[in-house]
C-alpha cells in the first residue's frame, strides 16, 4: 500500500519539528546550567574580593597596632611603620611614624633583619637629605 505524497511530507515535516523541539528543550536546559554556574562563579569572585579587602584592612590594622605599641621593640615597630607607609597608610598614624620613628637609627645588628632597608634616616618621601 502506498502512501499518498503529502502524508509523507506531513510525516517528514512532524519529524523536523519534533527534532527542532526536542533541541531547543536541551539548549534551554544546557543556558540555564550555564546561567547557574555563572551566578554561582559571580558570588565567588565577590566572595574572594571580600576576603582580600578584609585581609588588607586586618593587615594595615596589625601594622598600626605595632608602631603604636609602645611595649614592642623600637626596630620592629620601625619595620611595620616602613610597611604601613608602603602599603598607602596615613594620617595621624602616618604622622607618628615620619615624626617619632623614622627618625631613629636602627640598631646595626637589626639592619640585615629589615626587608626594607632602602629607607633611610631622614627619608620621608624617597629622596635622603643629608645631616650636617
């Protein structure tokens, strides 16, 4: 028995569009996968973020509670304050720091300890002036 030619056509049309129909349903179901992961890889990123500003503020926080702690050693507290200040830290702490601290000469058996050693006495702001 044949089949007449437009229930072929008909028959090849309804398989066209189930196939079309069945992969938009997985392109959908694939994009909202994909959108999840991206929520779920935004909040990350914010996540770490937050991390590393709170990092940077425990940090600067524990520099400026060793140069102020009077009951530290004067050469560690000169270590931090070079730290502080490299690290974009001011006002009254950066203040106390050029005035009381970076005045003071290190103890030459401290000198090879600090990591920061191209801050000299009397320099402030990158240039040495001289004490004469």
């Amino acid at each position: 028995m044949n089949t007449p030619e437009w229930v072929e056509v008909i028959l090849i049309i309804g398989s066209v569009t189930a196939a079309v129909t069945g992969i938009t349903a997985l392109i959908i179901k694939i994009m909202k996968g994909i959108r999840k992961l991206v929520k779920g890889c935004r909040w990350i990123v914010d996540s770490i973020k937050t991390l590393l500003e709170h990092s940077t503020e425990n940090h600067m926080d524990i520099l400026r509670l060793t140069v102020m702690n009077s009951e530290m050693p004067l050469s560690e507290r000169i270590i931090a304050g070079k730290r502080y200040l490299e690290a974009g830290g001011n006002g009254d702490v950066k203040h106390y720091i050029e005035d009381h601290l970076l005045p003071h000469d290190m103890p030459a058996n401290h000198q090879e300890f600090c990591p920061i050693s191209d801050v000299k006495k009397g320099d402030h702001n990158g240039t040495e002036e001289s004490k004469d």
